[in-house]
C-alpha cells in the first residue's frame, strides 16, 4: 500500500552519508522520504572514531546517536523519517520509482542509496567472540589505537597493503597474511611496503584461529603447503578481505560492478544505467534520477568523511535536477 504522498527524494541509508543527505534535503526543502534499518552504518560497532572531523574521539553509538539527531532538528515537516524499515526493491514507475520496504511502499521522483556494505568477516575460530577487541576493519579509524603494538594485516589486494602503509607509523612489527602466492595490490604500493623492514610476509596460510581472552593475543594459520599450524603473536588483526555493498534492491535499474558496488559519475554521484544503457525492459533511461555515495558505490576511497561529502555532492546536483526541469 502506498503511502499517499509523491515524494521530492527518497534517500535509502543511515549513515554518514544518507545522514548527511538528509540534512542538505531538509535544508533545501526537498519533500523526502528518509528510509533506514538503523542510524549509524559501519560504524556503529568502533569503540573509538577520532578521524570524524570536528570530534577528537568518539564511539560509534555515539555518532550514530549524533547523526540521528542532528537529522531530526532539521526534518520537521520537510524530510519524513521512516527508521525500523528494511527497503527490499527500488523500481522505475512512470517519470519517478517506487521504494518497497517490509513497511510499505513510497514514490519518489528521485533516489539517493546510501546504504553503505559490510566487510567480510574473518572465517576463524574465536574471530566472533574477539570482533571490536583487536579484531578491526579500519586503519583509519582504529590505526593509533595499535601504536606500539604487533599486528597483523589478512589480504592481499591494494586495502590490505594502503592499511599496512598507515600501521607502519604506529606499529613496531606489521605481517601481511595471505592465502594465495601472489599479491593483487598494484605492484608500486608492494615495493613501497616492503621495503619497510618493520614489514613481515606470510603466504599461502588460512587463519584457523584468533586466539585472546579479553582481546586479541595471537593468530594461528595453517601453511597450505604443508598442512601444519603455527602461531603468531599480535595484538591487533586488520582484515581486508573485500566488503559487500547493500545493493541488490536496485540491480534492476543501475549498473554495478562485479562486487556489487553502484557505479557513478564521481563529479555528481550520478548512477549509471544498467546494462550500459542497454537494458530491454526501459531501454537505459532506469538511472536517470538516481544517485549513489558512500561505501555502495565504487569510490576508490570509503570513509565516513568521504561519505558524508559525496552525499552533499549528490543533494547539490539533485536539487538542480528536480528545479532544472
């Protein structure tokens, strides 16, 4: 059942980067519908953000409190904040589309996905129970918690070598644990880290345990080619082992890379069409309206700031595309 109302926007995501869309919307006076699960994204889980700029420090259920309110102080009559919703398709419905969540259904003559992904997890024994206790996804974030402490790094892809680039200022040991031979990072990024001598490598080895009552005391990985298990005491484990966007509610209109990820025009967060323009069902005019930021789109960077300032990028160039017509 439709909710009655034809909305200005529809922004999908409670983050940094729906957040601060909704924000820009409410402050432009765009009729929106506000749609998220919970307020936070990612970060809700950090126990210490110091890289969210204007705070020194802060936990993640702090900000996330702290994003729901400063939205709520703007939205009145403007921006329709519908939290507790789950939004499972977004479909292109005349000149506008139609948001279906768990709840209901919304039209809208545009959409912003700000739903942000989540990071894989590391398929270890004990890796649960010790996740936000030395077992953590950003340098960024967390870095300068680990200062002075042995960690480990789990990937082999440019993530995986651009965070030990970060822990090398903090840590006095930094070992890369792969499970393959090869590398996937670009080739001058692996010189630049190894040739750190604080920098330590491990390949061919599955971690099959992380090991720590309270937090993280040691690894334990299986060497692939002889089968035997060894252990490696760190303090700290990064894993960048690839993340997954929330974005199969939208396959159908936008184009997405092999990772799932919406791709974008980075001057505009536009989204493009799927299939390349291509698409049998509405011959390729299923993106115009819709826009992307944050960690679902394929930035080649993903931080809250970040996605904070791509959504503002996006509300700027949707608020010209609603009044341009």
């Amino acid at each position: 059942m439709l909710c009655g109302m034809f909305y200005d926007l529809a922004i999908i995501g409670g983050g940094p980067a729906g957040v601060a869309a909704g924000v820009y919307a409410a402050r432009k006076k765009l009729k929106t519908v506000f749609i998220t699960k919970d307020f936070g994204g990612q970060s809700n889980v950090s126990t210490g953000i110091e890289n969210w700029i204007g705070t020194v420090r802060l936990d993640g259920v702090e900000l996330a409190k702290n994003l729901e309110a400063h939205l709520r102080v703007y939205a009145a009559d403007t921006v329709d904040i519908r939290a507790g919703e789950w939004v499972a398709r977004v479909e292109k419905v005349g000149s506008g589309f139609r948001v279906t969540t768990d709840a209901g259904a919304y039209d809208s003559r545009s959409i912003l996905v700000a739903t942000g992904s989540s990071r894989r997890k590391l398929p270890a024994k004990g890796a649960d129970r010790l996740e936000h206790r030395g077992i953590t996804y950003c340098a960024s974030c967390d870095g300068p918690v680990f200062a002075g402490k042995n960690v480990a790094v789990v990937g082999g892809g440019n993530a995986a070598f651009e965070t030990v680039a970060q822990l090398l200022a903090y840590c006095p040991s930094v070992t890369i644990i792969h499970r393959g031979d090869t590398f996937r990072a670009d080739e001058i990024i692996i010189e630049r880290v190894l040739a750190n001598p604080k920098t330590h490598v491990i390949k061919n080895a599955d971690i099959t345990e992380v090991k720590g009552e309270k937090f993280v005391q040691a690894i334990v990985y299986k060497d692939k080619a002889t089968g035997t298990e060894k252990e490696l005491a760190v303090e700290g484990v990064f894993v960048e082992i690839g993340s997954v966007p929330a974005t199969d509610f939208v396959k159908e209109i936008v184009k997405r890379t092999e990772y799932g990820q919406i791709v974008t025009d980075p001057k505009t967060q536009r989204a493009s069409p799927v299939n390349n323009g291509a698409s049998p069902v509405n011959n390729g005019a299923s993106a115009s309206g819709v826009w992307a930021a944050g960690d679902c789109t394929d930035g080649l960077y993903h931080q809250n700031n970040i996605a904070a300032g791509d959504a503002v990028k996006a509300l700027e160039d949707i608020y010209l595309y609603l009044h341009g017509k």
